[in-house]
C-alpha cells in the first residue's frame, strides 16, 4: 500500500461552485433547484431530476457536511449549516438544508445588531421578495434578506482540500 495515496476528492458538480449545473433562487418563497437542458443555442431550464438529488454529495463520502458563507458577516459563525441526515449526505441534504437555513427569520437579538447599511440592505430585499410573493409579509425579514443582491446559489467550494467536512458557501448576484 502507498503511503502516499489519497483517494480524489470530488465535490457532485451539481454542487460544484466550479460547474455551475444549478440555478436556484435562495429568496424565493419555493425549493426549486433548476439546471439547464437542451442544446446550448436552445437552454431552458427544467427541475433538478429526483434522481440527481439522492445522489453522493462528494468524495470521499461523508455523514456531516458544515457550510459557512463569507457573506454572512458577523453572523457567519452562529448560522453555520450543518448538515447530518444520518446516513451518507446527498445532494438534496445539501440544497434543502442550505434553502432552509437562508429561509430561517431573523431573530429581534440578530436585528440590533445590524448596521445601519445591514438594514437598509435587508429591508430592500424583503421588500422585493414580498412584492414577488404577497403572503411573505408575514414571515417578516429572513437570512437571505442579508446577502443583499447574492441571492442565487452558486455552489460549494472546499475550505481545505484535507478537510473533507467543510465548505464555503458561494452566491452569485440575481436579476
């Protein structure tokens, strides 16, 4: 045996941030994980297959994966996803646990400790997502109303290629 083998690692390219096989709108009041089909010149975009979404996460299979985001500021720590179905993670287990936790209300406690830029940032959004959903008004400010106008995901990315739990969060700007 090579002492010096690693087995690759890999991360599923539907999460892969590298990929970009998946477009799904983190504000919206629906899971709706899409990719594009069809040839290049005629893309339209279809609902990730439930086969897709029972799939591996990465390699080496894992039963717990954390997500951490950088665009989460000072609350990057305490809203860490972790995600632990237990039994190995899949795909879904990362995109549903991912919308989840950006769906997650803000408390009062996280609201006061906002900057005034935070707020004026997150009130645009919840203003936005109320006018594309009505009934959202109830629900008040959410997470995802923090990342301002990186609202759509953008995939994984490895923190350290020897750590096989962890990952960043990647978000890319909407429409």
């Amino acid at each position: 045996m090579n002492p010096d083998y690693s087995p690759r690692k890999w991360l599923h390219p539907l999460l892969d941030a590298d990929a970009s096989y998946i477009l799904m709108d983190l504000s919206s009041h629906k899971f709706e994980p899409l990719t594009p089909s069809g040839s290049s010149h005629n893309r339209e975009l279809i609902p990730v297959h439930e086969g897709y979404m029972q799939q591996v996460a990465s390699s080496p299979r894992v039963t717990e994966l954390r997500v951490i985001c950088e665009e989460f500021g000072q609350f990057m720590e305490s809203w860490i996803v972790r995600i632990k179905p237990g039994r190995i993670v899949e795909v879904g287990d990362v995109l549903i646990a991912v919308y989840k936790s950006l769906q997650k209300q803000m408390t009062h406690a996280e609201w006061a400790k906002l900057s005034e830029k935070q707020v004026m940032v997150a009130s645009r959004m919840y203003t936005r997502r109320v006018r594309k959903a009505d009934f959202e008004k109830v629900n008040g400010v959410r997470r995802v109303d923090l990342l301002g106008d990186k609202f759509w995901l953008g995939g994984l990315s490895r923190i350290d290629e020897r750590n096989p739990y962890d990952f960043q969060l990647v978000l890319k700007k909407g429409k």
